[in-house]
C-alpha cells in the first residue's frame, strides 16, 4: 500500500497572496478565481466550470493584478505567493463589457431562465449570462443590440436535445464536456471570426451526427444553447430528488428534477463514480416512469390461455393487447396464487425442486430478503444471484489477486493507472461513464489492452 508516511503528507500546500488588499491563502496551483470562491469573493466566470479545464477564452473574470499592465483571467492564473490581486474598478469594468458584448448578441427569447428573477428588470432568459448580468447590474445599450450578430437556425432533430444557437456565447464548455470529458470526439469549433461556432462532426445536424447522447454538452452549456428538450425554458420545478442511476452497475450519482410529479431532467451530480457525468440511460432514460404501459397492478394469465412464447411476442410487438392473456388482479390475490403454485410445487416434489435467482438491480436488503423468502420459504438453500453467471470469472481472479471478490476500488481509480486491461468487457455501450474515465487515462497516456473477439469502441483508444 502507498500509504503516507506522515499526517502533514496529506495537508496540501499553501501560499500567501493578497486580494483585495486582505492576505488570504490559496492551495499550490490553485486558480485565482477557485481560492477568491473560498473567500468569498465571486469573480464572474462564463467559460469556467468546475470538472472542465479552464479555457480562458470568455474573459469576463479578469482581475487586475498589480505590477502588470494588462488585465489577467482569474480563472487560469494560479494563485501564487506575493501576487497581489484586485477586483478594481478597472476589473469590473471590463467584466461588464464583456457581459454586456455576449449579451447584446442574445435572442429576445432565451431558453433557459429561472422565473425567481423573473421580477426583476434586469433578469433575462439566457441561464448563467443573464445571472451574472443582473449580478453587475448590466443593461445592453440599444447600439449595441442594434448590431446583434446573424441568428443561426434552430436544430431540433436530436430527439432528446435541442441546437439553439442563436444563444450561443461560444465559450467552449461543450466542446470540453464532448471532448476531453466524455472523450467522444462529437462537437468541435468551426469558422472564424464573427461566423465561428461549434458544429457536430462535419457540420451535421446534432441528430444526424456521431453523438452518443450522453448529454454532457447540456448539462456544460451555460447559457440554454444546448438544452434537454424536456427543459427548455423556466428551470423552476417543483422539487430535486438526489438518487442513484437505475440502470447499471457504475452507481452514478444524478438529481432528477420534477415537475407535477413528473420527471423533467436529469442533472448529473457529484458522486465518487461519476463525479457529475451520465450517459444516455442515466440522463435520458426516464421516460418509461410514466410510459402507461408500465404495470401499475399484478397480472395473471386468463384460464385456457396457452403459456406459449408466442402469445408474449405478439404483446411484445403490440401485436395483440395484454387483456387478451392477461387480467388485472389484486395484489393479495395474485400473492396468494404465487406463494400457493410454489408451495405446490415444494409439498408435491420435494425442497430442492425449488431454487432462487436474486437480481443485481436488487438492493442489498431486497437480496437479504430473498435469500431469507429461499431457505425459510423455500426450504433449500438452492438460491444464487445472476452475478454468478456474469462475474464468475472476475471473482475468481479478484480473489486470486487480491484477497476479496468484490471490487476494491471506484471505478475511476482507473485514471491514475499505468495499464488498463479490459477483456471481454464492451464499456462504452455497457457502463459508458466507466468507459470515459478509461478513455481520460488513454489520452494522459496510460495504455488499454483489450481482449475481445471483436474489436469494440474502446478498441479505438487501445
Ligand atoms: S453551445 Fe453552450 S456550451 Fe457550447 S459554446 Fe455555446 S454557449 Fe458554450
Ligand atoms: S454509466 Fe450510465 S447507466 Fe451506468 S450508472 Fe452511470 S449514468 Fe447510469
Ligand atoms: S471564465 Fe475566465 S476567461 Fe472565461
């Protein structure tokens, strides 16, 4: 183990630097912008996010710091000691133009407000831009609104995301999230000048394009030009409720937002496996919630009606509707006929006739449960779980090599590693944000091995 050999170890490193007039400290190589935060001083930011690496390209945090003749982005310049920082009137001034400049290019109608501003005259429509607007006290000078930039058609033809361009302050974030988060490679930064823009492979509309949905670029773009369909317009719900992704065994951390007891969007959130990434499933996948075919009571199967494979295909294809197998029933009766047939089945042929599967969607209670319903129930200890099937072979090698068949580690503990070795393992399809983080030590330079009969998408970064 490479534990450390001191307490002191573990204590990050400081620096002394004034801002404001005031000594404060930062942590070594921490940003201006970040160690201002922790002072409670808020520089305004645009293409600053947190997770993304600062790109310095909006300018509307610049700082002015003593010494030096020009203005410097706070948002990548370290803290260093000595430095003297001031958010002067000179700062101010110029982070007002630069917001009032992106502004004055803005649609009439933004796609993204919260209506909690919406009272104010200051407040507008275009997310984190009219924020820091209404925060400095911006209003856009007719003149310049009189020389806003050609408006770029709208593209709906994603069917989860809407292209709005003409909201666009090109600030990069999404290019970024696409392209060092996710590591897809999707959005680019085409043109020049007035005409640049972020483009979808070669140009594609979004929907026609390469991209994987894993709606990183939404979740980054700050001012609604990027948006889940489901939320363009107020941000205001009801309530956020913080869960777990449902669908696979990551455990990515997400907030689902919710409107009239509906799910609207999905936010992904600081969580030790994901650090606020999501993919397609855990973002988009929510409609099924409310989908009115999701069984709401227990079903059983009309008398005389065959148990053949076919009957559930034509249901399947919608070729034939449930009432013609199936009828509603209560859930103390159709309890009463599960428990009954099985307690058939275990007096008639004895304990071991029976056995049981658990689920690796269950939580560990629901497995604790089950395992109890088997041998109480039951009577045999015939009961297994459907990871035997699938992780068979990585238990056995787990416990060879290091003692315990479960995984030791989170997942993204692959980024600090030299090798990464996937066999027979399809990442990118099966636990995409697992997979970004492999393709993040790929492009730092660690090497993947992959050994599979065929060659699947990380194979590209092998
Ligand atoms: S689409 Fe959004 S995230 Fe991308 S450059 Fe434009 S404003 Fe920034
Ligand atoms: S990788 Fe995707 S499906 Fe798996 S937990 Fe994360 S968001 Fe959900
Ligand atoms: S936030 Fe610093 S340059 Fe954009």
């Amino acid at each position: 183990m490479n534990a450390p050999i001191k307490p002191s170890d573990l204590m990050p490193q400081t620096v002394e630097f004034k801002l404001n007039d005031q000594s404060v400290k930062a942590y070594e190589g921490e940003t201006i912008l970040k160690a201002a935060q922790r002072h409670g001083v808020e520089i305004p930011h645009l293409c600053y996010k947190d997770g993304l690496r600062a790109d310095g390209n909006c300018r509307a945090c610049v700082v002015e710091i003593k010494g030096e003749r020009t203005l410097a982005p706070s948002c990548c310049r370290t803290a260093t000691a000595g430095l003297e920082v001031l958010v002067s009137d000179r700062a101010v001034k110029s982070q007002k133009m630069v917001v009032e400049m992106l502004l004055s290019d803005m649609p009439d109608n933004g796609y993204k407000w919260n209506d909690d501003h919406s009272a104010s005259p200051h407040a507008g429509e275009h997310g984190e831009l009219s924020e820091w607007a209404h925060r400095l006290d911006v209003q856009v000078r007719p003149e310049l609104k009189a020389l806003r930039r050609e408006q770029p058609a709208c593209d709906v033809s994603h069917p989860a995301m809407a292209v709005n361009l003409d909201a666009c302050i090109q600030c990069n974030r999404c290019v970024r999230a696409c392209r060092e988060e996710q590591v897809n490679d999707v959005i680019g930064y085409a043109h020049r000048g007035a005409y640049s823009q972020i483009v979808f492979d070669l140009n594609d509309d979004m929907g026609h394009s390469s991209c994987v949905a894993c709606g990183e670029c939404v979740q980054a773009c700050p001012t609604g030009a990027l948006m889940p369909k489901t939320q363009i317009g107020s941000q205001v719900v009801d309530k956020k409720v913080d869960s777990v992704c449902p669908f696979c065994g990551v455990g990515c951390l997400l907030t689902y937002n919710v409107k009239d007891n509906k799910i609207v969007s999905v936010d992904g959130r600081d969580g030790p496996a994901n650090h606020n990434r999501l993919c397609v499933k855990g973002r988009f996948g929510f409609d099924y919630i409310h989908n009115p075919q999701r069984l709401t009571l227990p079903l059983i199967r009309k008398p005389g009606v065959p148990k053949d494979p076919e009957s559930i295909d034509q249901l399947n294809r919608d070729a034939a509707h449930w009432s013609e197998v199936f009828r509603e029933a209560t859930w103390e009766e159709a309890l009463a006929l599960a428990s009954g047939k099985l307690k058939q089945l275990r007096d008639t042929h004895g304990k071991k006739a029976l056995a049981g599967f658990g689920s690796a969607k269950g939580s560990n209670e629901e497995a604790y449960l089950f395992q109890k319903l088997v041998r109480t129930g039951f009577g045999s200890n015939n009961v297994d779980h459907c990871t035997r099937l699938c992780h068979a072979s990585s238990v056995a090698a787990l416990l060879e090599g290091v003692g315990s068949g479960a995984v030791s580690n989170q997942v993204n503990d692959v980024e600090h590693a030299g090798l990464i070795f996937v066999i027979g393992s399809n990442p990118t399809t099966n636990h995409p944000v697992a997979a970004t983080w492999m393709k993040n030590a790929a492009k730092r330079g660690a090497k993947i091995v992959l050994a599979d009969p065929r060659v699947t998408d990380i194979g590209n970064h092998a």
